[in-house]
C-alpha cells in the first residue's frame, strides 16, 4: 500500500536501498594490509606480537587504537523522502 503520490513499494524500495549503500560503504572501509609495524605510529610505544599476528598490517598500540575508536562519531542517515518533517530536526 503507498501513500500520497508514491507507487506501491516505493518504501520497501527506499529502505533496501537505504541498507545496500550503508553495506557497500561498511565494505569500502579499508583494512590494515602488508606487514605489521613493531611500534606505534602515533605514540611509538611497541606493539605486542600477539595483537601483530592477530590483525596483520596493524599501525596503532592498542590504547591509542582504542582512543581512535572512542573518538569515532556516528554519521546521519540519508533522507530519502525529502519529507518536511524529517527536514525540522
């Protein structure tokens, strides 16, 4: 059932198109590749062997990794609908 002026499934449309561009970004991200450095970049602490092994072409120590992490700041979604409402936040 569609509301207003849109066809049917024009929503189901919207949201599975909503998921494969959130899905094909999360793909795109790039992860560390080559061989792992034996100190970090930004504190030039060493890092532990076993976090080496664990993610082959790690740069970061973990603390500083985790500092990054806590830093990270969500995106907002894409609006879709162009609808006034969502446009009043």
């Amino acid at each position: 059932m569609a509301g207003g002026w849109a066809r049917d499934g024009a929503v189901s449309e919207q949201i599975e198109a909503s998921i494969s561009d959130e899905l094909a970004r999360m793909r795109a991200q790039k992860r560390p590749v080559g061989e792992s450095l034996t100190h970090c970049v930004e504190c030039e602490e060493p890092i532990p062997e076993k976090r080496r092994l664990a993610l082959p072409g790690v740069k970061l120590c973990l603390e500083c990794q985790q500092d990054r992490d806590s830093s990270f700041k969500t995106r907002g979604g894409i609006n879709r609908r162009g609808s006034k409402d969502s446009q009043l936040k």
